[in-house]
C-alpha cells in the first residue's frame, strides 16, 4: 500500500511540476526566440512549441521510468526520502535542460547578431547596385 501511495504522489507532483514550467517557457521564451530568430515569429513560435513536445517527451519518459523502486517501504520517512530523490532529480533534468536551451538559442543570437540579415529580396536594386 505504501509503494502505491508513493507512486500517485510523486506521479502527481512531477506531472504537475512538468506542466507548468513548460508553460511557463512557452510563454515567456517567445519574446527571446524571435529576437533568437531575428524577428521571424512564425520561426519562434513554431520552435516554441517544438520544445515543448520535447520538453514533455523527455520528462514524461524519465517520469515513468523511475517510477519503479525496489525499495521497501515501510512508514512515512522512507516514502518522503523516496519521493524527494526522485523530484529532485527531475528538477535537475527540467533545469539542466532549460539552461542548455538558453545556451543553444544564445549562441545563435551572439552569431547572427555578428552577420546581420540580407535583406529581403522585395527590395529593389538602387542604379550603383546594379554596377557592382
């Protein structure tokens, strides 16, 4: 009876916590993408949300898979110790992978600042372009 306990409790509390800081990237890393991607919105937001299928896809596997324990579980302290490695390392992951996310999309923000843009090919040859 415990080991189910323990079970619900950290599936509820890692599912929830995986909810809302994918959220919570979604909503506010937009405005960083699309700076990332040099204004081209529909690149960020579709990258957004890109990650976030990720993002669930990865948590939800190491979730499940550290579900199983062979540990016996006898009284309340053993449950809660359980539990709490258990989340912590799924916080580890959430955040290790949050911030090799920020890195990537920094690196290619510092790049592309670095190069600016063409422009865009409505623009029409002034008469010293053509010459060149």
């Amino acid at each position: 009876m415990h080991v189910a306990l323990c079970y619900f409790t950290y599936l509820a509390i890692s599912i929830t916590l995986t909810i809302w800081v994918a959220r919570t990237l979604h909503k506010n890393g937009r405005i960083f993408l699309v700076d990332a991607f040099h204004g081209n919105a529909g690149l960020a937001d579709s990258i957004n949300q890109l990650l976030v299928v990720g993002f669930y896809l990865i948590n939800a596997g190491y979730i499940t898979l550290a579900l199983k324990t062979s540990d016996p579980l006898s009284n309340l302290r053993q449950i809660i110790e359980l539990e709490s490695t258990k989340i912590g390392i799924v916080l580890l992951i959430l955040g290790g992978m949050h911030f090799f996310n920020m890195l990537v999309f920094a690196r290619m923000r510092h790049r592309g600042s670095a190069f600016p843009p063409p422009p865009p090919a409505s623009w029409q040859q002034g008469p010293y372009d053509a010459a060149r």
